[in-house]
C-alpha cells in the first residue's frame, strides 16, 4: 500500500513537470505566432536564428508529444488509484 502511494506521488510530481512543459510550450507558440521578424530559438546555451514555420512545426510536435506523455501518465494514475479506493 505504502509503495503504491509512493508510486502515485511520484507519478504526480512527473504529471504537474509535463503540465508546466505543456504550459511553456504554448506560451512560445502563442508568442511565435504574434511575432513579427526574425525569430530564434534556444539550443543549449546559444541562441539560432530560425524559420517561423520550422519553430511552429517544433513546437506543435513538442506539444503533441507532451500531450501525448500526460494521457500516459494520467492512465498509470488511473490504475494506481484504483486499489487504494
């Protein structure tokens, strides 16, 4: 049982990292669409200038695979709750 919850706190802390990922990520998507110009994005710690439309393509497939990570984890959490209930 204890391991369980340990299990299932582990698995919300992972869940509440990919909703702020998810959350960020449509941030700079919102952003991109509204820029105007040049546009760059972040590759460790320098900074490249990029195509608007090769940034968007990133960040929709970021955010698909976000998306993608969450209905995961909330399935495991599903399945986790269910012998504690």
């Amino acid at each position: 049982m204890q391991l369980i919850e340990q299990n299932l706190q582990n698995l919300l802390l992972q869940k509440q990292a990919f909703q702020l990922e998810l959350y960020e990520t449509e941030n700079a998507s919102e952003a991109l669409s509204s820029s105007k110009g040049e546009v760059y994005k972040i590759v460790g710690q320098v900074m490249l200038k990029s195509s608007k439309p090769d940034l968007e393509k990133d960040l929709e497939e970021k955010k698909h695979l976000l998306e993608l990570r969450l209905k995961s984890i909330e399935k495991q959490e599903t399945e986790l709750r269910a012998p504690l209930e």
